[in-house]
C-alpha cells in the first residue's frame, strides 16, 4: 500500500480499502467500506440534519442555481433532496469533511486529493406507494457533462442500518465499463424529469450494446459504513417498506484534476452544472470546481503537501 497521510491513525488506516478492494472497485464499479464513522458521528449527523430540517443555517447560497434539489416542508411528505448541504450546515460539513473518507476515495479512484463536488442530504419516507421514492437507473457522469473527469465517485452514507427493505442504494454490476449507445445528449437531464420507462430501456439498451447481464446487487450498509460507486456505476433504488424513514446524504467527491470542461450539447448550449452560477472563476474565467467554499478538499496525499 501507498504512504497514507499522518494525519490518520494506525486504526483509520486499517479501515481503508486494500489492493484487493481496490482491484474489485476496478472492475465492479462498487465499494462497501469498512465502518468509517463512529456511532457517536452518526448520531451527531443525524442532530445536525434535524436541525437542517428545522432551518437552521450557518449561510444560505447566494444565488438559487437552476436545477438545485432543495426539498421545503410545503412539498410535502414526498422523498427530499437537499443539495449543498455541506455548504449550509457546519455540523454536516464536519462530519463530511472527514479526511477517512476522503482517503478511502483517494484510494478507489487511485487519486492524491479529493474535494468534495456536491452534498445531497436525503430522506425517503415509509410510504410504499409514494412515486418519488423509486430512483430510476442513471449514472452520475451523466449529469457532470461539464467535469473534465472520469473518476469522480459517490459515497452513500446512510444514518442506520440500510438494507433492501429500505430502499437501499442499488448498483448495476460492472456497468461503469460499458460502451454507451450512440451520442443522445438528453441523457444530461435529471432522472426527475425523465420518464422512468424510458431510463429502463436506456438500461436494457446499453446492457445489450455491451453484451452484458444486468446485475443488480442491492447494497447493505450497516451503520457507520457507507457504499462507495464510480461515476458511471449505473445505480437506483426502490420503495422503502420498513416502516421508517430512510435517511442518508450522498456526497458526491471528485479528484484533483477534475475541472469544468467545454461540452457542447446538440442543441448549441453548454453543459451546465449548479456550480457555475456560484463558485469563483479562474484566471481564465471558468467556472473554479476547486472554490474551497464549495468544493473543499477533504484529503490530499502527503507528497501533494510537500512533506
């Protein structure tokens, strides 16, 4: 294994993934970590977002981006998504701003730094009818057009024990290898505003381009543990028939060299992300996906640090 920052103990770097489940990574496109958190930090998280959800703020965005998932209590008991969560909330970012997971990250994506890209704070109630709580099959690099990297990847980081009667977090297997089906660009929006048959014959299409078996294995997760997937990792999940609500964040991280990119959609637009109307520009005056107000680095390689 690679020289691990000192800022690790010997016990966080005993919960980092070997070169075995860095080998699996590679070829399935899936992790399921070690147990990253302690129960007093998920406890702590689980404070934190019902403060969240009472309103409290630490800062506010500046600006409402176009296609933020920001869920009120006038929408009802439908599934949340609230993004920038970590932006909003200190007590979210302290948690998320772990370097652990950072460098569990690093590892899977064999990357020297990681910055946090986005913070989805989730909620899908007990309610086995309710439509907004299935998650039709997608990847994430689809909605990252304007990232420059190949490499970003989405850790799910659930409060509880989170198993298939929840609704648990599901992966297509190996599916981040596959060669997609042709260059249809409407793919770059959001599964909430496509219809759900179409993205399972999108699925069905791109198994059989690939001549592959569509394997779906549900991730269970016990508490403290969270599941790691690459940004091409087709993945959704189901109903959640528990009986009580899960609740998770996605947080979403990219690796060091991942910038905004110039990518031209069929319609002569660019790719957009929300961050473009927030983060600060470079010299070049391009949209900055390494502004440390939204984009923290959470782990850097002791030899990017020079020392």
């Amino acid at each position: 294994m690679t020289t691990i920052d000192p800022g690790l103990t010997a016990e966080e770097e005993a919960l980092l993934p070997s070169d075995e489940d860095v080998r699996h990574y590679a070829e399935h496109g899936w992790y399921l970590s070690k147990k990253l958190l302690t129960d007093d930090e998920v406890d702590e998280l689980v404070a934190a977002t019902d403060s969240y959800y009472a309103g409290e703020r630490d800062r506010r965005l500046p600006v409402r981006p176009p296609k933020l998932a920001y869920w009120e209590p006038a929408k009802g008991d439908v599934q949340r998504h609230n993004d920038y969560v970590h932006h909003e909330h200190d007590g979210i970012a302290r948690i998320l701003r772990k370097p652990l997971i950072g460098a569990v990250a690093a590892r899977l994506a064999q990357a020297t730094e990681i910055r946090i890209f986005q913070s989805t704070l989730i909620w899908k109630p007990p309610i086995a009818g309710e439509p907004s709580n299935i998650v039709p099959w997608h990847f994430d690099k689809h909605y990252w057009a304007s990232s420059s990297s190949e490499n970003m990847l989405t850790a799910f980081i659930p409060f509880h024990d989170c198993g298939e009667e929840m609704g648990t977090i599901t992966m297509v297997d190996g599916s981040h290898r596959w060669r997609e089906i042709g260059a249809d660009d409407t793919v770059v929006r959001h599964f909430a505003d496509r219809d759900r048959d179409q993205l399972e014959v999108m699925l069905a299409e791109n198994a059989a381009y690939n001549g592959a078996t569509i394997r779906k294995i549900p991730m269970v997760i016990p508490k403290g543990h969270m599941s790691f997937h690459h940004c091409r990792t087709y993945h959704g999940s189901g109903a959640n028939v528990s009986g009580r609500p899960r609740r998770a964040i996605s947080l979403h991280l990219q690796d060091g060299d991942n910038a905004w990119r110039e990518y031209p959609l069929s319609d002569g637009t660019l790719a957009a992300y929300n961050h473009d109307v927030l983060v600060r520009r470079t010299h070049e005056g391009r949209p900055d996906y390494a502004d440390p107000d939204y984009c923290p680095v959470i782990w850097r390689d002791r030899a990017q640090q020079g020392g």
